[in-house]
C-alpha cells in the first residue's frame, strides 16, 4: 500500500528535469501522479506565493504529497512548515544551505518509488512495511506497539537472555521515537515489529543491530510465549536474512548466544549459523555464531 498520492517537483535548473523522466513513468505506473514546475514560470511563483502565505508550523493542507527541489530557500520553507521534501543536489547547487531538509537524492533518474514512498511515511510518522511471509509481517516499530511489548516482556523467560524494557512506560516510548528518528533513519534497519498476517496482532520483534566493538550486523528476535513453538521465529529471521542479502548488501551476520540459552542455539544452527568460538561482552559469556552469505539459508521458507 502506498500512501504517496502526488509528487511535485519545482526546479530552479530545469535542465535537469529530463533526468525526471524514468521515475514519472514509474510513478505513473503506480498510479501517483508527478508535476514538473520551473521556479521562475507562472505555475512555479504561484507555488512559492501560496506557501509564502503560508501561516508558521501549519499543517500541510495536501495528504499524499511529496516535493521535490533544487531551490535551497523554497526547500528550507517547505521543512519549516512540516512538508515532506526531498532535495535535488547537483553541480548548480552545490555547498549551498537547505536547512532542516532531512533527505536528498543526486541522481533522480536512480530513484524509485519505494524510496519517495519511505521518505514521506518518514516526514509523516508512518511505519514503512518491510517484508512478509506466508505466516507473518516485519514492518517498522511505532509508539503504539510499546503497550503489546510491555505485555510479551512481562515473561520472565523472555528477560532471561536479553535486556528488558524501561521501568517506565514514557521512557520507553520515548527511546522508541528517538530510535525511529536515529536508527532507522540513518541506518535504513534495526530491530522491528513481527505480526500475524491473519490477525495482525504483534507477536515481537526482530531484525539487524550494531554492538559497539563488533564489525559484523548482529541478527536478534524476541516471539511472545503464547506464539512461540510455532515455527515463526525460524520464519521471520529466514526471512529477515534474505533481506540483509538482497537489500542491505550484507555479507556476514553474527548473532552472540549465552551457552545455556538451547532454543536460540538450536534456531542459529538451523539457520546455518556456526560457532567460531567465545566471546565476552560486558561480563557475559558468548558462543560467537556467524553465517555468511550463501551459506544456510534456503531461498524460500
């Protein structure tokens, strides 16, 4: 589902704007529309004088719309009044100030869909969906999803082996909304949310991290009690796995296993993960379990 209806771009080099053209044919596809304005025509000034007038910090009054723009103060107006904008570098542009601009493209005939798609839920506060199986949906965490996690960590086999959530619900909220804004926004992976496809109900989470003095992404996954045994956290990390392949270029991924932890073990070996020895971290003992690329995984579930 695409919640990007629209795509204004207004080009203040509009020599450039062929370089459009691959990605208006693939919007068009899509069914999303795209309109091309020079800042200097009529249809151009007439976009800028509206959002001149414009009232400080207002809402954007157009759901589904992105922009997109060379002009430095047009872009740094447009983020000023909370719009979703991606700005056009290039050579013209170039060392100038766009502002509070969160992201930016240097070759519009590379991009996709699915990145302008990403960008807007970015500026808009909505997940993006990341992959589904024939059992299950990853998608990005939300606020909302803390209340469920509260619930699922309220097992204490769940905190035997990993660290818990804050004492304080707010806390953790909070820690989720910086995550999203820090992690996911610069890194494009992290630990996300897993659901049931047939009830949509969370189930508990998955997905990549970095651990401060290791090189290789590590891979984690927490199934609540009343789903476990069922075959879904060799399923969603299967799946998440063909992703760090296929769409983050990874080559290698670890994950660190406490000895006596039987039933992650178990799941790393069925993986296709060996042990390439011990390893200790912030006092705890763990078997280092390592897959790489091409190694262990099946191409489908």
């Amino acid at each position: 589902m695409y919640y990007l209806q629209k795509v204004n771009v207004v080009l203040e080099y509009t020599a450039y704007e062929i370089l459009f053209a691959p990605l208006a044919e693939e919007l068009r596809r899509r069914g999303i529309r795209m309109r091309t304005y020079g800042i200097d025509t009529a249809e151009g000034r007439a976009l800028s004088n509206e959002l001149s007038n414009a009232q400080p910090n207002e809402q954007p009054s157009e759901e589904g719309l992105l922009w997109i723009t060379d002009h430095p103060e047009l872009a740094r107006r447009l983020a000023e009044e909370k719009r979703a904008v991606l700005a056009f570098l290039h050579e013209g542009n170039e060392g100038q100030d766009f502002g509070e601009v969160r992201y930016a493209c240097e070759n519009p005939d590379e991009v996709e869909s699915v990145y302008l798609e990403g960008v807007y839920r970015r500026y808009r506060g909505l997940p993006l969906d990341i992959l589904s199986t024939e059992r299950l949906y990853l998608r990005e965490t939300t606020e909302a999803d803390v209340d469920v996690f509260y619930r699922i960590y309220a097992d204490p086999s769940i905190t035997q082996y990993m660290e818990g959530l804050y004492p304080d619900r707010q806390q953790e909220k909070a820690y989720v909304r910086e995550y999203i804004e820090k992690i996911y926004g610069f890194y494009d992976f992290g630990v996300w949310t897993v659901g049931k496809r047939d009830t949509g109900e969370v189930i508990g989470r998955a997905g990549f991290a970095y651990r401060e003095g290791f090189e290789d992404p590590e891979i984690g996954f927490v199934i609540g009690v009343p789903w476990q045994r069922q075959g879904y956290a060799y399923e969603i990390c299967t799946a998440i796995l063909r992703h760090g392949w296929e769409r983050l270029g990874f080559t290698r991924v670890r994950a660190l296993v406490e000895p006596d932890n039987t039933a992650s073990l178990h799941l790393c070996r069925k993986l296709g993960m060996e042990c390439q020895g011990e390893v200790t971290d912030k006092g705890i003992r763990y078997l280092y379990m390592l897959l790489c690329r091409g190694d262990g995984v099946p191409a489908s579930v």
